[in-house]
C-alpha cells in the first residue's frame, strides 16, 4: 500500500526518514508521540497515520490539550453527567467516547495536569473510563497519539509529567524535524504557499529571486513551517513586483541570514579542473561534480577534526547545509 502523506510538502532526506517510520507504524494500533518543535506541523503528521491506517473510516478527534483550561479539560476528553457541576444542564459525550473505533488526538499532551495524567494512563491500560459526575464505567476502542513541543524526558525529571505515562505513550516515537533541518524542503514549501496565496488573492503567479532563496535558506526559521506560510502570504500582499527581492524580506530575516561568502578569485596558482581531468576519469558532468563535492566535504571535515560547526565555516556553508549534503551523500 501506498502511503498517504497528502498535505506534508518536502522532500529532504529527514523527512523521508519520518515517512518509513510512518509507514511501519500506521498498520498497526501501536500507541504514537510525535515530538517537535511548535509549527513543524505534528497535526498533519497525525492525520495522515490515522489516514493509513486501518481506522482510516472511523473518527479522527483532535483535542489540544494547552488551549483548554485544566478545570474544563477532564470533562472535554470524558464527557459528564447531567448535574455533575454548575451549567452541566445536560449529559454529553466526550472527546474519547466521540473517537470510539478511530484515533484521538492528545496535543500538546505536556500542558496536562498531573491529577488528569492518572486517569489517561488508565485509558491506555485498561481502556475504560467515567464521565465526570457519572458512575458508570465505559469500554472504549481508541488509538491514542499524542504530541508535545516539550522534551518530556526533562518533565519527568522535574515531576510534572508522570514517568509511566511517558513510557506508556511513548512506545513508537516521532520527531518531526525543524525546517532549519530539512535543506531544500524550504524552498518548495515557499514555492508551494506562494502559489496558494497567489491563486487566493487572485493575482499573477510570484516566484523568489535566487539571492532571496540564499537568504531564505539561511534564515533558522523559530517558527519553522508555520512561520514560513505566514511570511510567504505577508509577500503576495505588500510585495509589488511578480518576483521576491532580497530588499523585499523583512528586517528579521536580513538581520539573522548571511549569505554565503563571494567566491575569492583564483590565484595564479591554482589550476581548476578541465574536461581532460573529467574524461580521464570517465565521468559525466554531474558524477565529476558529486566527486569534486564528497572530496571537499571529507577534507574538511578532516581539518575539523570531525567537527560539523567548523567544517561548514571552512566550507562557508551553514551547518544545516552541511548535514544535508553528508546525508545525501552517506558520509559519516
């Protein structure tokens, strides 16, 4: 079976990574915490392995965990009895009964208190739980995933997330890479959303200059994917040209991008590479650039000691770029 990741743009080594996962997990009811950074995009990430799996027809309920006050939350994710407290006029159902048969959704699972974390940990084991106020015990068929911007390793550490519902959520986990991480991807999603935002703001199509590619790849994006659609929509508003110039990105952008340094001109010494030395070789263009490329890459890391910080500044590339293409290229 194919694997449906529709509406999860990119196509960088680290995400494809994330996708064999997906892939292996999906089938199955393993219990999922997908981690990341706010804006990498863990919802989508969720719906497509609810998507591809076999409670694909059944319901999928989202619920954020940090968006609803404690006090309400209980009653949210379990539902309540008529009377179980002031304004209750009536019995509702809530967010698991809702899911029963499909997948539930606990986001941002960090902000939970402590008190609600017992009776979550009691759904994953024992699938069963009490509306707030009611007696009666209910049998639930949920697949549970959960997803935090939180190391939660470190909370448990403090206390304020339970260390065996950590374990028990945390059977299959998911970390959803920053954008700085993910290379090109940025482009294309860039290309992507100013597409979209064009066609929705009924004006001609945009495209980015190549010195605004540089910067926009350089940039660390905090906000990653989130941050990205916002910014590319803010252009095909205030940007007056069909084409994105660097002097048309905002102050924060040129302020925290360098673009990489100006080729220095060759000494005398030195002797570039000739169609002879590619012949010889018995390679083709591409192949005779891959190689040129893998061999800066292994003597810079050689200079560096090992050290990818100081190999990607010899290289005057960014270390981001500089995993990338040690990825691309299986250099350890």
């Amino acid at each position: 079976m194919s694997l449906d990741t529709t509406g999860i743009i990119g196509q960088s080594p680290a995400l494809q990574e994330v996708f064999k996962i997906l892939a292996k997990v999906a089938p199955t009811d393993a219990t999922v915490l997908v981690t990341g950074e706010s804006g990498t995009g863990k919802e989508l990430l969720v719906r497509a392995l609810h998507k591809n799996s076999p409670r694909a027809n059944k319901p999928f309920v989202p619920i954020n965990c940090g968006a609803i006050p404690k006090e309400l939350l209980e009653s949210e994710l379990f539902g309540h009895e008529k009377g179980a407290f002031t304004h209750a006029i009536r019995s509702r159902a809530g967010r698991f009964e809702l899911a029963n048969g499909g997948t539930i959704f606990l986001d941002e699972i960090g902000e939970m208190d402590l008190s609600l974390q017992v009776k979550i940990l009691r759904v994953i084991q024992e699938k069963e739980f009490e509306r707030v106020g009611g007696t009666k015990t209910q049998k639930v068929d949920v697949r549970i995933v959960a997803a935090t911007n939180r190391d939660l390793e470190k909370e448990v550490a403090k206390g304020t997330f339970r260390e065996d519902l950590f374990y028990r959520l945390n059977v299959i986990p998911i970390h959803l890479p920053p954008l700085r991480e993910r290379g090109d991807d940025i482009l294309i999603l860039a290309e992507y959303f100013l597409e979209k935002f064009c066609a929705q703001k009924g004006r001609k199509n945009m495209s980015i200059s190549p010195a605004a590619q540089e910067l926009l790849l350089n940039y660390e994006w905090p906000g990653n994917v989130r941050e990205l659609e916002n910014f590319m929509e803010r252009m095909t508003i205030l940007c007056e040209n069909t084409e994105i110039q660097p002097e048309d990105l905002p102050e924060k952008i040129l302020k925290n991008t360098e673009l990489k340094p100006k080729q220095k001109p060759a000494s005398s010494s030195f002797s570039w590479p000739t169609i002879k030395d590619m012949q010889n070789n018995q390679m083709n263009l591409k192949d005779f650039l891959d190689r040129i490329e893998e061999n800066l890459l292994v003597e810079a890391l050689k200079h560096a000691q090992g050290i990818k910080n100081k190999a990607a500044e010899i290289l005057g590339i960014k270390r981001t770029t500089l995993i990338e293409k040690l990825k691309k290229k299986k250099i350890s």
